[in-house]
C-alpha cells in the first residue's frame, strides 16, 4: 500500500493503513518543530479521539511524508523547516479516515501556502505523481474558514482507489490541513465536520 503525504496518497490509492478495525491502535502523532515548546504546542492542538465523530481510532504509527507531485498541495503537506505536527485516524467499522497536520509558519509563507493550494484545482488539475500515478484535482465546496481556506478532491486513476477531500486553514502564520476520506458519498460532509473541530480546539486553547 504506497504512503505518500503520510496517509494521503494510502486513501487515494487504496485506503489507510489499519483502517480493517481488526486491532485497536495506540494514539499516535509525529511532530517536527524548532523548539522543544513549540512542538508540544503543535501537537496538543492536534485532534484526539474524543475529538472525532464515534468510531475513529488514532492509527498505529506515523508514516513518512513525501511529495504527491503537485507542487500547491505538497507546499502544505510538506513544509520543509517550518515546524509543524501531525496525526491520523482509521474508522474502525468503514474505510473513513482521517489526516490533521499543522504547521507554524510567518503570516506570509501561511498566506503563500494557501494560495498556492487553491491554486491547485488549475495547476494541478491533471498530473502524474513520483509513482507513475495519474490524479485528478477538483474544487469542494466549503465555507471560508479563518484568515484563508481552500479544499480540493485528489482522484487517482487506479481502479481501487477512492477521493480523498483535503482542506487548508490559515490561522495567523499557521496552516491547519485536513485530509478526509468517509465511506459513502465524497460530499465535504466529514471533511467540513474534521475543519470546523480543528478550528474550535484551536480557538479554545486545545
């Protein structure tokens, strides 16, 4: 099962790992910051279980990102020095899953890496990924959050694969992103509830 973007590319091409429900997963998240308090606040902005809707379990290990292929979404994905922390989730009755990865960033870079995701329903309407992998980007239709937001639907061509919804929120200098697959109809519905959650803990301090 590939793994790119973490658990991204796992949906689009088949669906995340640990997303059978055959085992109980430890709670887990992967942080990379330029301080020791700045990593143990990205990370206790993340979301937890009790955070989620009924059934998600946090997944057993964390998978190493790397780049989709699309310049705009790997900006958010991927954000190279700028610190951030990041945590996923499997349902343990359907396929859904869940992604939340934050990163702490000047206003500007933020303001940049937003844009550039947006932009992404043009840019990278049509591309190849690293594998070979043909996807298609389309817009979704969700409210404006914060300072800034975009969402998007990544498809593969492959035959297994399903769309998996992503979201950006700029918050001052930070981006919150999103990754969302649910097991029915890929309508924003489980996307919107993960983005307006994440905005609300973050708002309340975690």
């Amino acid at each position: 099962m590939k793994v790119l973007l973490g658990v991204l590319a796992a949906v689009v091409a088949v669906g995340a790992a640990g997303c059978s429900g055959a085992a109980t997963p430890a709670p887990v998240s992967a942080a990379t910051a330029a301080s020791a308090t700045e990593s143990a606040s990205l990370t206790a902005a993340l979301l937890a279980v009790p955070d989620l809707p009924l059934g998600f379990q946090a997944q057993q290990g964390a998978a190493a990102a790397a780049a989709l292929g699309c310049a705009g979404i790997d900006g958010v994905y991927l954000p190279g020095p700028a610190a951030h922390a990041a945590v996923s989730f499997a349902h343990s009755l359907t396929p859904a899953f869940v992604n939340e990865t934050i990163t702490q960033r000047s206003a500007a870079s933020a303001t940049a890496a937003v844009t550039a995701f947006a932009a992404a329903v043009r840019s990278c309407a049509h591309f190849v990924g690293p594998d070979g992998t043909a996807y298609t980007v389309t817009a979704v239709s969700l409210p404006r959050y914060g300072d800034g937001s975009a969402a998007l639907r990544v498809s593969s061509a492959l035959a297994e694969g399903r769309p998996v919804e992503l979201a950006a929120v700029r918050v001052g200098g930070m981006v919150v992103a999103i990754a969302a697959a649910g097991s029915g109809a890929d309508d924003g519905a489980l996307t919107r509830t993960v983005v307006e959650r994440a905005l609300a803990k973050l708002a309340r301090g975690h």
